[in-house]
C-alpha cells in the first residue's frame, strides 16, 4: 500500500473513532441526566392561598423550601415541620410572619403573627373585643407588614352623679376624661370622688357630690318678758294685770349648705328685728291684812234693851222703808290671825260661828248691833270694831284667808235694816 493511502486510511479510522466517542459520550451524559431528574421528588406548597407545585432533590422540607426559593423566618409557620422527611405528593403549607405594632390601652409593642386579618391576630392572643372598644383597623382588615393596630379595652364605670347611679362603658383612661365624655360639668363647690386624674378600672364607682350655698330666711316669733313689781295698795298675796304681754317678731337669715339637695349643715348669718315684743306687767300686793286692833272698852252706857244681838245664818228679803244706803270702801278679815282673841266688840265668839256673818263697822256711821245687807256678802251684824275702821269703811269676817283674800279691796254698798 502506497504511502498516501495509508494516510487517507488513517484519517478515516482517527475520525470513525472520534465520532464513535463522542457518541458514547453524549449518551452517557443523556442518560446521566434523565436519571437525575426521575430521581427527583415531586411537591406542592402553598403560598399565599395559592398552590405551585415542584420537583426537588431535597432530603426535608427545609430544604425544598430553599430550593424554591423561600427564605425563612423563625417566626414563620410551616407546616409539616422543617425537619420532614420530603415525600412524593407531599403538600407543604408556608405561611410567612408579619411584623407589628401593636397598641393596647396606650402601651405599644412589636409582634411577630402569622394570622390573616386583624381578628385572626386578636383571636391568636385571646383578646374579645366588644362593641364598646375602640379599634384601628377593623377587624376584617388583611395583616400587612409593619402594620399598626391600636385597641382600646372599655372598662365598666358606676358613674353616681347627684345620687343618681348609672353603669357607663368608657374608653377613657382617667377621671377627668370619663367626665367629659359623659358631659358631667362640675359646680364649684362640687366633690369628686376619687380624684380627676385617677386612672380608671373595670367595675370603679366614680361618685359625684353635688354641693350648693343657699341663703334661707325664716321669721318666728319673740317671747315676751314678765315682770313683776310691788303694790302697796294691793293685800299681800294677791296678783294684778297692769299691762298684757305681745310677742315679738325676728328675721333670721341662714346660709345653708345642700348635697344632692339634702339640707347637711345651717349657719345663722345675720338677723333683723321686725316688731319689738312688750312685756307682761303683773303687780304684786305687799300690803299686809290689818291686825286686830285691841277691842276698846264700851264707855259706861245703858246697853240698848230693843236691840239684841242677832248672828245671821240665813238669808230674809231686805226691808225697803226707812232703811239707810250707804256706800263704804269694803276689806275682809279672819279670826285667825295672830294675836286675834276670835271675840268681836260684842262678844260674837268667831271661832265657835265659823259661818257667822259678821262686819267690823265705825259705830258712828253704822251703829253696832245693827243688822245689814252687804252687796256681794249678803245679810250681816255689825258686831265688831277696829281701829283701821273710821268712816264709811267696813271689814266683812270670813272663816278663811284665802276667802278673805279672794274679797280683797273694794267699795260696796250696804243697806242698814231698821
């Protein structure tokens, strides 16, 4: 074989052989690589409420995630766990966590949640929230990062306002703010109990006093005085009118003091006079009864014969003709006084006649012995003196002192019986 054929043989068994590898290369490759992807796992996730589906050479679910490409937060929720087992047909449930700021009841923090809406995050941390809470935003609103949510708890208030209770739902947080959200005006004399600026709790009573200054005037009555003074025309013991009393009549002006309109404390500010009261004017008799003046020896005369002494127990019609009227001042005695014998001038035992009418006369205006009507004590002898008796005067007997004193004073007119 000649040298250039040789050659021409050679180049084609160099390009038989290079063909002949490369296609044991190339099908070696091919084969590498179907076997690579049928060995693959094949999964579905869940992102977002939607569903992707995917193949992977993973060991666990933690790694398939990062196969798709999902970097995860601890605060993430996957379901089933990170460290299973990946699994043909497996369905993994990723939901991602949200950061917050979240606001209750003026104290703000940071949170991680993986809830859907407000009310999923609510209900994650059992919080209720009812209609008298305030909340932003509402409840149905999606969870977005670095969303703020801010809640306000109602608390329940016994609000007592004048002694009228109600039950109040506030989200105020002090006293003072319950008050204006409830447009309770305070007076200046008002109480508040506990202070405005307490901090309000579930189930507080907050109790409002109201307090007010009043002026009241009231008018009454003055009592009078009596008073008393001697009289020396009056017989010892006895009492005399001169003057009736009359009351007075005062103003009084009170500043008094009502909470919840109940009167608690009265002050007398000022008072005025209207009418002066007059006092009562009673005179006191001083004068003493006349003592029993010794009885004066008749002067030697002839006893009268056509007169005998008479004591009057009875009562007989006066005698109209020729019988003497006279008017006398008229006082009373009795025959026990101290000293007295009970003896008249004519020998009238008093003490034996209790009941004898009997009058002490001046013998020359009314001769003794005689009989007479004595205007308000009836039919009488004139059977006694006494030294007080000169003139029209008289002294009528009784058997008491307090009948004596009863008669007391007075003028009087007697009939001397012929």
């Amino acid at each position: 074989m000649n040298r250039s054929k040789a050659k021409l043989f050679y180049n084609f068994m160099t390009k038989k052989l290079i063909l002949a590898a490369s296609a044991i290369i190339v099908l070696a490759v091919t084969t590498g690589f179907v076997g690579y992807e049928t060995s693959k796992t094949d999964v579905s996730i869940m992102v977002d409420g939607k569903k992707k589906s995917f193949s992977s050479h993973a060991e666990n679910v933690r790694d398939a995630l990062s196969d798709y490409g999902i970097k995860l937060n601890r605060h993430d929720a996957v379901t089933p766990g990170l460290n299973e087992p990946l699994k043909d047909g497996m369905q993994i449930q990723y939901t991602p966590a949200h950061r917050l700021n979240f606001t209750v009841d003026g104290e703000k923090q940071t949170v991680w949640t993986t809830a859907g809406t407000v009310k999923e995050f609510l209900g994650e941390r059992d919080i209720s929230v009812n209609q008298h809470d305030k909340l932003q935003p509402a409840l149905n609103t999606p969870i977005e990062d670095k969303q703020e949510i801010n809640l306000q708890q109602a608390v329940s208030v016994d609000l007592v306002v004048g002694g009228k209770k109600k039950q109040v739902w506030t989200t105020s947080t002090t006293v003072a703010d319950l008050l204006k959200q409830d447009k309770v005006k305070l007076g200046d004399l008002d109480r508040v109990k506990p202070a405005k600026k307490t901090e309000l709790k579930d189930g507080m009573k907050v109790n409002i006093t109201r307090v007010k200054k009043v002026t009241d005037v009231v008018e009454e009555d003055t009592p009078f005085a009596t008073v008393k003074h001697k009289d020396g025309e009056l017989a010892k013991g006895k009492e005399k009118v001169v003057k009736e009393g009359s009351k007075g009549r005062l103003s009084k002006k009170y500043v008094v003091v009502l909470e919840n309109g109940k009167e608690v404390s009265r002050k007398l500010k000022s008072k005025k006079t209207l009418k002066e009261s007059k006092d009562k004017v009673i005179a006191v008799g001083t004068k003493a009864a006349p003592k029993p003046q010794p009885k004066a020896q008749p002067k030697a005369q002839p006893k009268p014969k056509a007169k005998p002494v008479v004591v009057s127990r009875g009562k007989s019609s006066p005698s109209s003709s020729g019988d003497k009227e006279l008017y006398v001042t008229s006082t009373a005695y009795t025959a026990n006084c101290e000293g007295c014998t009970g003896k008249t001038a004519l020998g009238v035992n008093l003490h034996a006649n209790p009941n004898a009418k009997v009058i002490a006369v001046d013998p020359s205006v009314i001769p003794l012995g005689s009989k007479v009507y004595v205007e308000g004590y009836g039919y009488a002898v004139a059977a006694d003196t006494g030294g007080a008796i000169d003139g029209n005067r008289i002294d009528v007997f009784f058997s008491s002192q307090s009948k004596a004193e009863q008669w007391g004073r007075k003028s009087v007119k007697v009939k001397v019986i012929k």
